[in-house]
C-alpha cells in the first residue's frame, strides 16, 4: 500500500477520511435504490486500517452507516485486535451480522498474536488474512475452535517483494480442509516458491491464474451471512446481489470471495 500510495501521489504517513467515498454505502440513484445492491460485500479501509488511532473521531460515524446498511457485508481488516474492543459501538451486544471481522497473519509470530485476540472479540463472523504470506503458519489450534470461518492468502507485491514458499500454502491449505475452513489463495506474489524454484511475476492476473491453478483454495462449511432490511425482515432472494463473472474471470484466484464483474468495461 504504501507503494501503491506513492504511485497515486499520496503520503502514506497521512491518515485522512475520505471524501464522497466516506458515505458511498449511502448513495442512491434517481430513482431511489442504492448504488451498493443487497448482499454486496464492501471492504472498508483497506488502504489503511480501520481500527488505526487517527481514525477515532469519525470512526462512530463510519459504523452508523454500516449500522444502516444491514442488508450489505462489511469486510474489515485489521493489524490492531488489541484496540478492537474499545472502538465498538455502545449498541453493538454480541456483534452485527453485517460484520465480516478480519486480522492479518503474516507468519507464526502475529498468528500466536492476533488469533487469541480474535477469538476473544464479540464478532458473529471471523477470519483471517495471511496475505502477505512471509512465512509457515500452524493455526490449527485456533481453526479448531470452529470461530474461524474463512482464511485468505496470498503473497507479497511491489517494491522489495519477499518470496512466498508453495509448501507454505499447501500446509495452511490442509489444516484449513481438516477443519472444514474456507481457504481461498488469491494469487502467489511477485516472488513464488516452488520446488526450490523462485519464479518471478510481477503481473498479478498470472498471479491470480496460478493461484486458482495450484487447486489449494477450499470451500468449507458455508459461511451464511444472515442480512436483513431497517425493519429487521430477511432480504428475499431475488432482491440480493447476484454475481456475473466474465470468461477472464473463470481461472482468478479471488472468484470465491469477489462480488463478481461490475462490467464497468475497463477491462476491455
């Protein structure tokens, strides 16, 4: 991120809210029906980090509008579990269903840091991200638990890339499959690893093709997402979001968790 944000000419050591995009989950069109369509899932702050400190004055703001979509899932990440549980919200009880709670986990160190945090946290869904993946992780005691509902992975990109070793995946990949844990590794980094071959790709759809080719990402249990309207009613099924994929997207590491294609047409 901090590459990306020196691309777009921003200071990354700068921690704003954003503009028009702070409310985007609020916008209509003419005709009164959200641009953000039920059974979305939108990430939230994933250039930063929603639970950083510069971000508490307008953080209550930020969940009063999630708090108004409960129709749409809020995927949040962060490094910061320890700061978690003083930032909720004074109505939160024992979590909201629109929440897909996340901590990042990029070797054995923060997993032994982060997971029993998370574990503790009052969310209804949780998970974790090993993206970057810097390391073997044994995380088999905390997808134990039955808490963990769906892991990412995926490896490391842009300047000065560490390697992402194959058996790293393939391991984290088996304790999810023996618990019964969505896995899903979204694509391999610029530097992948594999039978003591580096191989170097720094372009990320043939990152995201090997990932889907390496047939280490997993369906688990299911994952149910209970949402419902501002009057508490279940969103009937043929008003929820369906996903449309475009023939490119067949072999993408990250089908199993994306929205599927907006056909905005900047692929074309």
């Amino acid at each position: 991120m901090y590459f990306l944000d020196r691309q777009r000419g921003i200071d990354p050591a700068k921690v704003f809210r954003t503009g028009a995009g702070f409310t985007y989950p609020l916008k209509k069109r003419r005709d009164g029906s959200y641009v953000v369509k039920s059974g979305e899932t939108l990430r939230v702050c994933m250039t930063s980090d929603f639970f950083i400190e510069e971000a508490d004055p307008w953080r209550e703001e930020a969940w009063r509008i999630i708090s108004l979509r409960p129709d749409v899932t809020f995927y949040l990440l962060t490094k910061r579990p320890e700061r978690v549980a003083a930032c909720l919200p004074r109505n939160w009880g024992d979590g909201w269903e629109n929440i897909f709670f996340n901590v990042t986990c990029e070797n054995q160190k923060r997993a032994d840091e982060r997971l029993p945090l998370l574990l503790e946290l009052p969310f209804r869904h949780k998970g974790f991200m090993a993206a970057p993946l810097l390391g073997a992780i044994d995380a088999s005691q905390y997808l134990a638990t039955g808490q963990i509902e769906r892991v990412l992975c995926g490896g490391e990109n842009y300047d000065g890339a560490r390697p992402c070793h194959f058996e790293w995946v393939q391991d984290l990949s088996r304790q999810c499959r023996e618990h019964d844990v969505t896995f899903c590794f979204i694509e391999t980094g610029t530097k992948f690893v594999k039978d003591g071959r580096t191989y170097t790709m720094p372009d990320k759809r043939l990152q995201s093709v090997m990932a889907f080719k390496s047939k280490t990402s997993y369906e688990g249990k299911p994952i149910q997402m209970n949402l419902h309207d501002s009057l508490g009613l279940p969103i009937p099924e043929e008003v929820l979001h369906k996903r449309w994929y475009r023939e490119s997207c067949r072999e993408c590491g990250s089908k199993m968790v994306c929205n599927g294609c907006s056909n905005c047409g900047l692929c074309d």
